[in-house]
C-alpha cells in the first residue's frame, strides 16, 4: 500500500494570501504614487506579508522540531530525564501556539489590507460564496 503524498507546506503563505486575495478581483499588487492611499496600503501589504511570511517560515521550523521529538516517543527513542519538570516539549508547544496566533492575525490584517486596496482601485466585488447552510423549508412543520 503506498501512501498518498503529503503537501508542500506553503512557506511564502503571506505573499500567497495576498497573491490569492487580488487575484479574486483581477488586481495584482504594484506600485503607487509615493503618498497616495494607494501607495500607503500597498505598502502595508508588502510589510505585512513579509511579516506572516516570516511567522510561516519559524512556525514551519518549530513544527518540524516537534514532529521531530514526537517521532522519538512513538520510535521508542525517546529519554526520559529524571527531575525535568519541563516536559518533552518544553516550551515548544506554547511557542507554535503562539506563532499560529500571530499568523492567523497577520492573515485576518491582509484580508482587510487587500480588500481596502481593491476597493481602492476601483475593483468589482468577488461573487458572494455560495452559503452552506441548508435553505429554509417551506411550508410543513
């Protein structure tokens, strides 16, 4: 039995979101006119995808270092160590916790970013999703 492929983790996922997000509504990020609206949030969006570009990139190290620690356990491997108080992940697990925090807010900040600047530019609005929600039954109970 073979096993599937895993995806490739997406290591740029800020400039991806971004990519993704104008892309939607026909736009690509460009330059501005220094100290136009434009140009202010286009530049919020570099910085701000930079930024959970870089989140991406430590969370994705620190997640392979616990999977890493995990394996030993369920390979056996693993030391216990007399007197530790801090656990086999020590302070590991907070630390992606709060990598994905930071993500999740710097992903939240480039969906508002990237919508202002579409709306900035004039962009028509993406077609609603459609809603997953069952419709309403008519009639009956």
């Amino acid at each position: 039995m073979s096993e599937a492929a895993e995806p490739r983790p997406v290591v740029a996922l800020g400039t991806k979101t971004v990519r993704d997000a104008l892309a939607a509504r026909g736009l690509v990020l460009r330059s501005h006119q220094p100290g136009t609206a434009l140009a202010t949030v286009a530049d919020l969006i570099r910085e701000t995808a930079d930024n959970v570009d870089e989140v991406q990139q430590t969370l994705l190290q620190r997640a392979d270092m616990a999977i890493s620690q995990l394996q030993s356990v369920t390979q056996g491997r693993d030391r216990y160590r007399l007197g530790s108080t801090d656990g086999l992940l020590q302070s590991l697990g907070s630390e992606i916790d709060a990598l994905v925090a930071r993500r999740g807010e710097g992903i939240q900040l480039l969906r508002l970013l990237t919508t202002s600047y579409a709306d900035l530019n004039g962009a028509p609005k993406p077609p609603p999703a459609p809603s997953r929600l069952p419709s309403p039954r008519r009639g009956g109970r």
